[in-house]
C-alpha cells in the first residue's frame, strides 16, 4: 500500500503509571512496604531532590519518546558529573536503573492492557528469553501456564528481578487447545527443584523458586486498581492514588489504610488555630496590600522581598511575592477565588501546617514532584482550611505553584475538598 505512513503510538497506560510516581530519597524509599514502591521513584547513592525529579522525568521522556539507553545516558550526563560517578564506574548502574525502570513501566502498562481482553483470552503464559544471561529460576518458570486471575501471578508477574527482561503473553482457549498446552492449577512457588541452565543443558543447583529479593509483589494489580484523575488549578493533571503512603511511628512508611489519615472533620480541637477579626483582611483593598500582608508573616518588610523557609520536615521552600503573580501573564493573581481576605491564614498554613504531603503531578508534560500543605483554623464556631502547593523547580528549594484557601461558610464542602488534597506521600503531621 503506497504512500502509508505508522507512526508508533505512544505507550499511553506505561505513562500513566509513570506518573504516579513519586521521587524520594533511598532510605526513604526501603522503609516502604513492598506493596508500596510501585508508587515511588528513587536511585540508591542519590539524595538530592532535584537529581531525583531530574531523573524521574527523563525516564518519563525515554518512555514517551521511544529512547534508547544510549540517548538517555546521553540526556542524563548532567545529573552523573554532578554525582562525581565516573564512566568506568557509572556503566552497570545506569543499564540497571534505565531498564529496571522501564521494564517495570512497560510491563504494568502491558497489565492494563491484558485485562482489558480477558475475557476473550482468559490464559497467561509466563516468557523467559532463555539465553546465558537468564536467571535460572525464572528459565524455569518459562512456558507455565496460568488463568488469568490465578494468585501465581501475585508473585510471578514480571519484572522479577533487577533488570529483568521476562515477559507475559496472552493465549485464547483455542490457542490452548489447538498448541495442546497444559494449564497449570498448582502455584509451584516456593518449591524446591533443580532449574536447567539454558547453556550446558544441565541441572543446576536446587533453589527454590522465588523471584529475586524485593520482587515478589504485583504492584501493577495495586496501581490498576486505585488510580484517579483529579485536577490542579491551572490545568496541569495529576495521576493521583486513592491510598496514600503515611509514617507511622518514627520513620516507618506504608501503604495506609484509612487509620493512617484520619478524618480532618474529627482531629482535636487543639489542632484548629484560632482566628480573630484582625486576621481576615477587608475587601477592596490593593493588590499590593494583600500580597505585602502575607509577606509581613514572615517577616518580609518589602514587596520584592524573599526569604527561604524551612517546613517542619525540613524542606527549604522560597517565601515571596511569586506566590501570587501568574506564571504567563505576570499579572497578579492575589484576588482570585476570593482568597485575598485570607492570605494571613495562608501565610500561617505554611509557616505552621497540620500536614504536609508530597504529590506526583504532571507540569507542563513532565512528571514532577509537588508539595500540599494543610492547615485548619477556628473562626467564629467556623471551621476555615488553608492550602498551598510547592512545585520542585530546578535546584534544590521549592518554589510556590498555587495557594488556596476555602472560604468559610460551607465547613462540609471545605473538608470534603482537603480531603480529596490528602495523597501521595506524608511527611510531616502535627504531633
């Protein structure tokens, strides 16, 4: 056919998980429960955040764009000088973290996609590639045959080990019968046997059949089952999860159940910082005057003033009058939604919050991290919430995206909105 022209299509569900990926630091990252790393993004030896995101969103663009591992090592040379990893010693890593990494995208993307024919192909059949570099155990998994909602595929669904490069394909019930292929009804993990090496042909010692150390989860069932979109003011779209990863106790995180984030419409009244008169600002006033009132909490005399502030987990985030300045027009932005009477609120939301979380957000396209702040105030039996989000810029401090604050008189709807603010990591609640 003359003239036809394809065009690759990009892999839309492998980007969607990406999304919902959340950079952190590596202890961060091992203090989470196995079920929980799908949902987070992190390189061991790298601690600065915005090394991290930097990753993050170029493993993204190598998805979005087909990239080789050559191109993206070559996209990411920035990130590895600053690190001081040299070439000779970078090599294997860089293969380890680019195609663990884009294996496990491709293969949760692959997930969503099986599910969604299998009615009409019910069987899965378990693909190893079988040459010296196969694991023996996963060579010995290759060719079984399980339903698709066997609990085999609970622990065996690929990748199952660092860079590993097994696969899943989908078989009809006339496929199964017309090959003469053998269903299996036991799950054989866990058993002792005696893999055969794809080389020599010969047995090999007797192990038992497990994926490597940390893989044996389906984080694709988990991620499948809990996304949701939910908007940002200004148009960007986050990927978000309804659970949420929560410390409980000192340093411990995991996948929460709702007793790891209680109601905001239950807390201690202790947590509700009372509100007087003064506090809420008239109406009609400048711009100007609003902006310098927010500023004032933070000790800033001046309009053009700044200062770093550290949040109480320690995150440096910039403080100045950007908070309310449009990105585009460069035009304030202090009076929309009826906020300015309240940016003192703002102000000690941020200087003082109930919690802190951290976000996976897309900006512009690319993944990026973003900070939500959450404070509740005590106003005339009222109940008042404030809100404020911080994008990860370049650098290593973070830089405002967009502040809110719900207006009193409608304490359901203003609970029921935060609620909805509550995902993705927490790192900071108020004792």
């Amino acid at each position: 056919m003359a003239g036809v022209t394809v065009t690759p299509l990009p892999p839309r569900e492998a980007l969607a998980y990406w999304r919902t990926k959340v950079p952190m630091k590596a202890r961060e990252f091992y203090d989470l429960e196995l079920e929980a790393r799908s949902r987070a993004f992190t390189v061991s030896g790298i601690s600065r955040e915005d090394l991290l995101d930097e990753l993050c969103g170029s493993l993204f663009k190598a998805l979005s764009e087909g990239r080789s591992f050559g191109s993206w090592k070559q996209d990411t040379q920035e990130v590895w000088d600053a690190l001081g990893w040299t070439e000779k010693g970078r090599s294997f890593r860089l293969d380890n973290i680019f195609r663990t990494n884009i294996q496990t995208a491709y293969h949760l993307g692959r997930f969503a996609q099986m599910q969604r024919v299998k009615e009409s192909r019910p069987y899965w059949q378990y693909d190893a590639v079988n040459d010296s570099r196969t694991r023996p155990t996963h060579r010995a998994m290759d060719g079984k045959i399980y339903p698709a909602d066997h609990p085999f595929w609970n622990t065996w669904y690929p990748p199952n080990g660092f860079r590993c490069r097994c696969g899943v394909r989908t078989l009809s019930e006339r496929q199964v019968e017309r090959e003469g292929l053998t269903v299996e009804t036991e799950d054989i993990t866990g058993k002792l046997v005696e893999p055969i090496d794809p080389v020599t042909g010969r047995k090999t010692l007797a192990r038992l059949l497990m994926p490597d150390p940390g893989f044996s989860t389906h984080p694709a069932k988990d991620w499948l089952s809990t996304l949701t979109p939910s908007e940002l003011e200004g148009g960007e779209i986050l990927d978000l999860f309804r659970g949420s990863l929560c410390r409980k106790g000192k340093g411990t995180v995991q996948l929460t159940s709702e007793s790891c984030r209680p109601p905001l419409s239950g807390i201690d009244a202790r947590h509700l910082l009372p509100v007087v008169d003064d506090d809420i600002m008239a109406s009609g006033l400048k711009d100007e005057q609003y902006v310098l009132a927010f500023l004032k909490e933070f000790g800033i005399s001046k309009l053009d003033g700044t200062r770093i502030h550290k949040l109480p987990d320690g995150t440096p985030v910039v403080i100045g009058k950007g908070f309310f300045v449009g990105k585009s027009t460069r035009d304030w932005k202090v009076k929309k939604s009826g906020r300015e009477r309240y940016v003192k609120l703002l102000a000690r939301t941020i200087l003082n919050p109930y919690e802190v979380w951290r976000v996976p957000a897309e900006v512009s396209g690319r993944p990026m991290a973003v900070l939500r702040l959450i404070r509740l105030f005590s106003f005339r039996n009222h109940e008042i919430g404030g809100f404020a989000v911080f994008n990860l810029l370049k650098g290593k401090v973070w830089h405002a995206a967009t502040v809110f604050t719900p207006k009193t008189g409608n304490e359901s709807g203003m609970l029921e909105y935060l609620e909805r603010q509550r995902a993705g990591i927490l790192l900071y609640r108020e004792e």
